[in-house]
C-alpha cells in the first residue's frame, strides 16, 4: 500500500508515519516544517518539504496516486488562529481543497482527515456525541469545520471516500507545548526548566486526554472503515487539571511546585467526548491508561 502523511513532521503524523511504515506501507511525507521539525522526520519516509496549498502538492498526489492521503497539516494553534485568522484559513481550508482536488484525480481511494473536538466551541455538555451542534469559538475550530464540510461535498459531488477523525486532547512524546490540547507538554516544558506549573482557576476544569499512539491506530482503522464518516477520537474519560497534575507527581516522584492564576476568559470547563460511535464502526478502542501514556512522554521531555 503506498499513502501520503501530510504533517509527518509533526507530533501525531510522524507517530503516524513509523507505524505505517512498520506495517508495510509505501509512505510519502508532505510538510513544509511550519511547525513540525526534521529530526520527527523517518528515514523510510520519502520528505517533500512542500507547502500543502502549493501546485507542487497537488501535482504530487497526481503523479504517485497514492492508495490513502492521511491529511494532518495544519495550522493547530488556537491563538494563532485568533491573532491571523487569514492564514490559518488559508492553510486550513484552501491547502485542503487543494489536497482534495489531487485526491479526486488521483482516484484516491481513501481520504483521512484529522479534526478537532474544536468544532463544537464552548458547549455545556457532560459528554459531547458527534450529534451535539457545532459552533466554533475560535477560527481554527471553524477553519476545520470548513475543511470538514468541503470533504463531504467533494465526496458527494465527485466520490471520493473519506473519514473525518475528530480528536479530543492529544498528548505523548514529540508533542511542543503549544497548539491544540497541548497542556501536557506545557507542564512537561515547565517541569524540566524547573519552574512551577501554572494552574489556571481551580484546576477542577477536565479535558479528554488521549496518547497519540491510540489517535494513530484510529487512523489506520479508518483506511478500511468507516466510510463517509465522522468520528470523535476520544477515551470518554474527563481528568481533571489537578488529577494530572498529581499522577505527573508520582511519576517525577518528587513535589511539583504550583501557582495558582486566574481562569482565562473563555476557556472550556469541561470537554469529553464519547468514542461509542468510534468503538463501533472503526472496531478500534483507546489502549493506553493515562499514567503509562503520561510516563512515556515524560521520559522523553526530561
Ligand atoms: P503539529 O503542529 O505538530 O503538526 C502539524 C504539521 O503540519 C507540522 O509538521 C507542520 O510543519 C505541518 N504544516 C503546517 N502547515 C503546513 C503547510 N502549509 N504545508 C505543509 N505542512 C504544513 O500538530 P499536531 O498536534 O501533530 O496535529 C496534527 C493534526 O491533528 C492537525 O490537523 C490538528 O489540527 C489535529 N489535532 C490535533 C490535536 C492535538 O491535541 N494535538 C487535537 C485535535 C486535532
């Protein structure tokens, strides 16, 4: 099987790469290192340092006419996104058409695109199914809801299967402690330049974390599931700031120091999403516990 990663430089495309490639796969990786770095980079990929929203991308996908496009690139930073919302709806939106069009020539046969439980915006919700209306509160969330929909309707208007992947907080090594969900790697950051972890509110806030190696079996599962779908990627478990914080105690196995802060305007108290959809139709579910997916990016930031 041969498959285009776009984003493979980055934190879950490149997790993503090495297990196609143990598994066989002929893999190419699209990236123009925005935010992703080379040494993420396999050897066993073949790297094209392009630009997703170039012609050279969608010549690429023409002239390899891969089986399946992973599509991860993006511009995932929540703040950016607010500080330059027309860059990130030019990576997120126009790179996506332009990667679609490629994949409709190409006769591409499966299209994976990763979301974000961003599309949903500030709902107050216990737990959030893929029916729950979208709402996005910030241009990233909208710019991938957009992206979202242009899949869809190049799927009915030219047939070209997809699944739409919408991932909860991910987490794991090779994370930078930025962009979306990354508040493990921002306490990992602080701890290992010994300086307190910042607790904004009370800390009670959840959030949905799962490790990246679970985000990238779900991806494999969609190559031959789950056509036409949109799936919440998810463990369906909410942890608090606090229980995070202390199970990354146990695992330095000395005090963390903490400074309380005030809550930031608009943040989300509460985000967990099911994976009932998910556990059924990608015959996939979450492996790693929390502690044991906290204890490998731990040993990989300090
Ligand atoms: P990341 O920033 O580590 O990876 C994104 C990759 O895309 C980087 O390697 C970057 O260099 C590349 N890229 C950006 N703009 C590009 C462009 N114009 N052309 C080519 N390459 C470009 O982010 P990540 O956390 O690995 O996220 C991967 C995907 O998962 C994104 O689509 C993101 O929206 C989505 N997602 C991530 C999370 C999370 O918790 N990390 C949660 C929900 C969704």
């Amino acid at each position: 099987m041969k498959a285009i990663v776009t984003g493979g430089a980055g934190f879950i495309g490149s997790h993503l790469v090495d297990e196609l490639l143990l598994k066989g796969t002929e893999v190419y990786v699209i990236d123009n290192l925005n935010s992703g770095i080379s040494s993420n980079l396999n050897p066993g990929a073949k790297f094209y340092n392009i630009d997703i929203c170039s012609p050279q991308a969608k010549s690429l996908i023409k002239e390899l006419r891969p089986d399946a496009v992973f599509h991860l690139a993006a511009q995932a930073d929540v703040g950016r996104s607010i500080r330059n919302p027309s860059e990130d709806a030019k990576i997120n939106i126009d790179g996506t058409i332009n990667l679609l069009e490629g994949c409709v020539e190409a006769s591409v046969r499966k299209f994976i695109f990763s979301s974000t439980s961003a599309v949903y915006g500030n709902i107050q919700q216990d737990i959030i199914t893929e029916k729950e209306p979208t709402n996005p509160s910030s241009f990233y969330g909208l710019s991938k809801l957009v992206a979202e929909n242009y899949i869809k309707l190049f799927s009915e208007l030219f047939g070209l299967p997809f699944t739409i992947l919408r991932y909860a907080n991910v987490y794991g090594p090779r994370q930078q402690p930025k962009g979306d969900g990354g508040v493990v790697s921002v306490f990992l950051e602080r701890l290992k330049i010994n300086e307190p972890i910042q607790i904004h509110g009370d800390g009670e806030q959840t959030r949905d974390f799962i490790f990246v190696k679970d985000v990238v079996s779900a991806n494999i599962a969609a190559l031959n599931n789950a056509d036409g779908m949109t799936l919440q990627i998810s463990t369906g478990k909410s942890i608090s700031i606090n229980y995070l914080l202390e199970s990354l105690t146990t695992i330095h196995k000395q005090p963390i120091l903490r400074e309380m802060v005030p809550s930031r305007t608009g943040d989300i108290k509460h985000s967990c999403l099911s994976n009932e959809l998910a556990k059924k139709h990608l015959n996939w579910h979450p492996l790693i516990p929390l502690k044991e997916g906290l204890h490998h990016a731990y040993i990989q930031s300090i």
